[in-house]
C-alpha cells in the first residue's frame, strides 16, 4: 500500500484525516494506524475508502496494488 498516496488523497479530499474519520465513520485512531502502516483494512474498508476518496482506477492501483 502507497501510504505516501494515501495520505496525500485524504488531505485533498478531507483537508485533515480527522475529517476524512469522520466522512467514512471510523475512529481518528483506526484511519491513523492505517496511514502509519500498522492497521491494514480489509476488502470492506478498502472499498469504503475507494468510495469516500472518489479514486479511479488508476489511484486506486497507486494506492492500494503497490508494492
């Protein structure tokens, strides 16, 4: 996972990752440990985060099919 990407899609998105927490409901904590690298979400999550970032299939790939 791209956290570098990640990171920089919220902040354009949300402005903060706070906000971001709160558009897809998740506790400030949850959407921080994902974008330090010690929380990976699942399929549901990733789905969720596609969805609330509006990524298309290429940022998507970026982000989340990176090695």
């Amino acid at each position: 996972m791209n956290l570098r990407r990640l990171r920089a899609e919220i902040v354009a998105e949300y402005g903060t990752q706070s906000a971001f927490a709160v558009a897809i409901n998740w506790h400030k904590n949850k959407v921080s440990k994902m974008v330090q690298g010690r929380y990976k979400p699942d399929t549901d999550e990733v789905a969720q985060i596609t969805d609330a970032l509006h990524l298309d299939e290429g940022r998507y790939r970026e982000i989340f099919l990176s090695r």
